[in-house]
C-alpha cells in the first residue's frame, strides 16, 4: 500500500508539473516573431493558431502571408481581413506574429465622457504607475466614430510592410458598440514589438472591425491587466527571417504602418 501510495504522489506531481508547463503564464505577455521581423516582410508563419491559443485566451496579430488582422478576445479567436469582415479561422492556420496573454484583470475604471485616441492615451498613461512595464488593455464601449483597417493577403514575391499599408483598405464603423483588445508596450522593445499602443477593435455583433487608427468614444468600462513577464518565440526554421536585414532602424516604417491617427 505504500508503494502503490509514493507511485500515486509521483504521478500526481508529474502530471501538475506537465500541467503548468503547458499552461499560459500568468501577468506575461506571450510573443511570436518580432514587428520588425512583420516590417521586413517575413509573412509566413511557423505557429499554428491552436498553439499559440496555448500561450493565452487574450490578444492581437495577424495571419500567414498578411491575411488580415488577428483579434483574440475571451478565448475565441477572430479574424478580420480586407473586407473588412469578421471571420473564425481554423485553428491549423498559422501566424507569422503575434501577442498574447491569460487576461485577469487587475483593475478596472469607467468612462462617461468623450475622448478621441490621443485623449485615450493620455488617461491611461497617467493610470499606468509602471511605463516600463507591459498592459494588456480590454475596452467594451460605445463609440461616435471608430476608423479601422485591414491589410490584404499578400503573394511572393513579398512586398515590404510599410509598402502594403500604403494601399490598405480603411473602414468606418461608427456610430456602434463594440470592443478593443490591445497592449501598450515600453519604449525599450522597439523593433521587438510595437512601442506605445497597439488596439485591434471589434463592433458588438462580431460582424466588422480591424487596427484601430481612430475613434471617439462616448462611454465605456475598461479592464487592464499589468504583465511583468515577457516572453518571445522566433522562428527557427523560417529562411525569410534567418535572411532578413534586422539591423536597420525600422522606426519610420512602423510609424507609418501603425501609428497613423486621423482623429
């Protein structure tokens, strides 16, 4: 009875080692690949989707060769391309980069007054005590007017990023209801990930969305969840990456791609 007691105990403490070996991290963002690896035009991916949804149920990327803009929100998993319409991807699809995290939300704050994206900005910045830390930020709210894009699927031979957003298709999607799911990064993963802000949105009935450029929100409850943790997959078989000029300064490129505002 002993033996067979230690064997139990063993295997009990095998199996919850596997468990949480397995299991998101929690408070860590989760990455594949890097922005400027995405700038470089390193469009086809390693990772399936059904593995990085390992990696947490909270999120933003985008699709193998560019096909539209990834949101992962409570643990299913959207994507938005050129149409601007919301599909549900198979789980085998894969992603040349993206951004995760386990959401648990550590606090909470509710807007009841207009604010443009820059306002936005600003408001959280001054909620953050960190600005070197990570924040996973998920938004649900009513919004005036909320402008949004989405970059088509791209063939080889293929063109750089910064040369495929000149010619993405914008969308306007308010006045609706709808959600943001995004990040705000530190200052110091440039090249690694997306300084600042980076949101993904979706309208209430999962039908239309894609990368915030602007809004104007009317109210809203917000959720942010402080990630201490950072943690990058690169891909190791990919000849696109292994050959990729990774050296230069790619902060134009980005600032075009993802920072253009028109509020």
């Amino acid at each position: 009875m002993i033996v067979v007691g230690m064997r139990s105990i063993l295997f009990i403490g095998l199996m919850a080692s596997l468990f949480s070996c397995s299991s998101p991290k929690k408070d860590t963002l989760y990455q594949y690949s890097t922005i400027d690896a995405l700038l470089a035009a390193v469009y086809e991916g390693e990772m399936t989707c059904c593995d990085l949804m390992k990696k947490g149920d909270f999120g933003i990327g985008t699709f193998d060769c560019l096909d539209g803009e990834m949101i992962l929100l409570d643990g299913a998993l959207y994507q938005v391309k050129s149409d601007g319409k919301v599909y549900r991807p198979s789980l085998d699809t894969k992603t040349p980069f993206a951004a995760v995290c386990n959401f648990e939300s550590d606090d909470r704050l509710t807007i009841d007054h207009d604010l443009n994206f820059e306002s936005f900005e600003q408001l959280l910045d001054k909620r953050f005590p960190n600005h070197n830390l990570f924040y996973a930020i998920k938004l649900e709210g009513s919004f005036e007017t909320v402008k949004t894009r989405s970059v088509p699927r791209q063939n080889k031979p293929f063109p750089e990023l910064a040369e495929v957003a000149k010619h993405q298709p914008e969308f306007d999607l308010g006045p609706c209801r709808g959600s943001i799911v995004g990040f705000r990064c530190p200052a110091y993963v440039k090249g690694v990930n997306v300084p600042g802000y980076h949101l993904h949105f979706l309208n209430e009935d999962r039908s239309r969305g894609g990368h915030v450029l602007s809004f104007k929100l009317l109210e809203a409850e917000i959720e942010i969840d402080t990630l201490h943790g950072f943690s990058v997959d690169l891909p190791k078989e990919s000849e696109a990456f292994s050959k990729s000029d990774l050296k230069q300064d790619r902060s134009h490129e980005l600032e075009q791609v993802e920072k253009l505002r028109q509020d």
